[in-house]
C-alpha cells in the first residue's frame, strides 16, 4: 500500500499543516513531517475534509443500468469528494429483499470507489400496502439500517407507525418522502405565482408540511427515529424545529438544488428543472439555508437522479423528475455558505455518517482515523461541463455554470480514488 505525504494542507479550515496517509489510517498530521517511502503531494492552499457522505444517492442498478451503475455513479460521487452513499431503494426489482440489497452492497465493493450502503425498502415493492422485509434486509450482509420508499411517500399512517415500531427494535432509521399523495395528483411544479402563470397543475408546500407533521408525531408515539428526505418549504423547517424542541428524534435533509434554484426555472420549459419536490420560491429557499446553518436542517443530500435522456429530454408533463447532484454538491455549498468549511464539514460528512451509522466515516483526519478524506481547491473556479460528467446521465441544472471549488483528490482508507480531479479507476 502506497503511503501518501499530504503537505501544506489545511484541515477543515485550520492553518497548513502536513498529513501522513499509511496503512490505510491517518499516521500523523504536524509541520514538517518526512517519511521516506511515501508520495508527497503538494497541497498548498487546498483544504481536507473528512470524505463526504450522501445520505440520499440513486444508483439505479438494478435496472436502469442506462441511466446509472453502481459504479458509475460512486466514481461520479469519489469525483464529488464522497467517500460513502445511501443507495436508494427505487431501483428494477426493488431493494425490498435481503437477496437486492445485497446485490447492491455487493456491486459497491466491487467498484471499490465509495462504500455504498444500501437502504432499503420499507413496502414491498414501494407500493404502499405491505412492510417488505426489513429484519431479513437488516440481518444481511447489507445491514440496512435506513428505510425509505423514497420517490413514494409512505403515506398510509398505520403502514408508517408500524414501520417506526419495527425498526425501533435495531436502533433503524425510517427516511421518508413527505408528500401527502392526494394533494400532489397531476402535479408538474410548486404551487403558486409561477405555476398559475404557466398553466401547470401545482404541489402544494402543505402536502410536504403535513406528511411532516404526522410523522413527527408518530415518531414521537412511538419513539422511534425519523429522517425526512428532501426538505423543501419553510413551513416544514417550522415543523421540524418544533418537533426538535420538543425532543422528537428526527432528523431532516436539505438538497443543493433546493438551496439554490427556484420555481422561475420552470419557466424555461426545460425538464432539467423538473424534480420532486419541486423547486420552490426565494423565500423557502432562505428559510432552507437559515436552517441548515442552525441545524434544524441536520445535513445536505444529494438526491442525485440520474435520467436517460429519452425520460428528460421530452415535454415537461412526461419527464421523470429528478436532477444529478454528486459531482456538483460541494460546489452548490461553497456557492452558498462560502468558506464555512466546520459548517460543510458537518453537514456533508460528520452528521451523515452519524445518522447512517457508517463507521470508519464522517471523521476529521486525526492521527489514528481511517483515511477517508476528500482534498478541496476552494480556489478554482469550473464550468460544469455535461458531457464530462461521470455519471452516465446528462441531467444536470447547473450545465455551462461557473462554480467554485473543485476536487482534487479523495481517499478510500488510504487509497486514492482521485487525484488530481481525475478518477484513479
Ligand atoms: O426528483 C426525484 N427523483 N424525486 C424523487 O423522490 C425520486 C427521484 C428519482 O428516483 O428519480
Ligand atoms: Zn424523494
């Protein structure tokens, strides 16, 4: 194993300082540190972070090998600084079974470019009716421990309770899709000023705002955790901020997309801009970043959704929803927050490993700590290129956008995944 002389680099924003990769580990950080065998990279005016974490990834293997592999999509995250993804459970069959998620585990240790950790289903199929089998996916190799139907909302309330009951017992996390399905039918965008003035049918911020509130409450019934996906108005960062003083165990996810982009990009007609939920106005988008920086909203997910060009490149009314995320999302922070590196750190990487439970993950390079860490020049400026994209979908909004910062280089336990802004494999 090749060990590797870090030099000149700040760690999560603090002075320059050297850092020893060996064996795998963090050997040692300090000035002037010297080690023989090893490889020295420069890394003056670049800043470490512990590897990022995506809580909320879509591969799309099995299925929509097309659109996304498990492969491509971790090289698109190790390119993006991500050292672990959540894989989604949205894929062709369903991650509802041991035998899927392990496939899908399978397959993310064979690419070796991330761990990828599978979540799993929380109803057969997604569809609603029946809790899949969350002990036998938990029990697996795989060891689920978040399930989500995401794409769907679990909207049944009984379905929901049982499931929080049931995950309760292994200390699992159930990540919903808050979306109150009967105030959604037909809807293409936010509703509101845009969507009257385009004609198209609206999602109503409440039909988030609702599924929230009943969820906050039956995991506090039956005292169980809870994590919202894609948290999208500003009614449901009030929601969640009572929730948490009151001591609910939920957690909540805010997507780059949705702290950047509003509903006016709809206006272009382009499906790019198509996801769900939807982009939202000027107003949820500063109630959204408020929250992330208090903490009401615990972290930043991707919600990377790759598309085939024929399901996005079509009218608006028949495009999937979905955007890609991972090879652009430490640039969507540095674009909002600025060199905050304690504040991206944390909601990029310490809290979500927390929450998955990825060990080994979300922490700063220490003397000791596996070497999973990502090298930021915060620096550079790119012009986000589609065609040069890793992943095998093209449906990124911020085509042809300057932003800042760029990867140089992440470690997988010590082992390099990219360097020099290029994929090692
Ligand atoms: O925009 C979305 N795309 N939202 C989801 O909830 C699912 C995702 C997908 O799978 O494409
Ligand atoms: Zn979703």
């Amino acid at each position: 194993m090749t060990a590797y002389l870090i030099t000149g680099v700040s760690i999560v924003g603090g002075e320059p300082t050297d850092l020893l990769i060996r064996d795998g580990v963090v050997a040692g950080t300090g000035r002037g540190l010297a080690a023989d065998d090893a490889t020295v990279l420069d890394a003056t005016g670049l800043v470490a972070l512990p590897g990022l974490v995506d809580l909320h990834t879509h591969l799309r293997e099995p299925g929509r090998e097309d659109a996304e592999t498990v492969e491509s999509g971790s090289r698109a995250a190790a390119l993006g600084g991500y050292t672990a993804v959540c894989a989604m459970a949205n894929t062709s069959p369903v991650a509802d079974t041991a035998g899927v998620v392990e496939q899908v585990w399978r397959l993310g240790r064979e690419a070796g470019l991330v761990d990828v950790q599978p979540i799993g289903a929380v109803t057969v199929g997604l569809a609603g009716e029946r809790l899949a089998e969350l002990g036998a996916m938990a029990d697996s190799a795989a060891g689920v421990r978040i399930f989500s139907d995401d794409g769907h909302c679990v909207s049944d309330p009984r379905l929901m309770r049982r499931a929080l009951e049931y995950v309760k017992a292994f200390d699992g996390v159930i990540a919903q899709h808050a979306e109150e399905p009967r105030l959604t039918d037909g809807a293409q965008m936010h509703e509101g000023e845009v969507s009257t003035r385009l004609g198209l049918t609206g999602w109503p911020a409440v039909a988030e705002e609702a599924i929230i509130a009943r969820d906050v409450l039956l995991a506090e019934h039956v005292g169980s955790r809870l994590h919202v996906c894609h948290v999208s108005t500003a009614g449901s960062v009030e929601v969640l901020r009572q929730a948490k003083a009151r001591g609910v165990r939920v957690t909540a996810e805010v997507t780059p997309h949705h702290l950047l982009l509003t509903d006016e990009k709809a206006e272009s007609y382009d499906p790019v801009f198509k996801v769900n939920p939807p982009l939202r106005t000027a107003t949820d988008i500063a109630a959204l970043r408020e929250a992330l920086a208090e903490g009401v909203i615990d972290i930043i997910a991707t919600d990377h959704a790759p598309h085939a060009v024929e399901d996005k490149e079509c009218e608006w009314a028949y495009a999937r929803p979905g955007m890609l995320g991972l090879e652009t999302a430490l640039s969507i922070a540095l674009d909002v927050f600025g060199p905050r590196w304690d504040l991206i750190a944390e909601r990029m990487s310490r809290t979500p490993a927390r929450i998955a439970g990825l060990a080994g993950h979300g922490l700063d390079p220490a003397p000791g700590v596996p070497a999973n860490l990502t090298l930021v020049d915060p620096a550079a400026r790119r012009v986000v290129e589609p065609a040069e994209l890793a992943s095998r979908s093209r449906n990124t909004p911020y085509a042809r956008m300057t932003l800042p910062g760029r990867i140089v280089a992440t470690f997988l336990r010590g082992e390099p995944t990219v360097l020099d802004g290029k994929a090692v494999k």
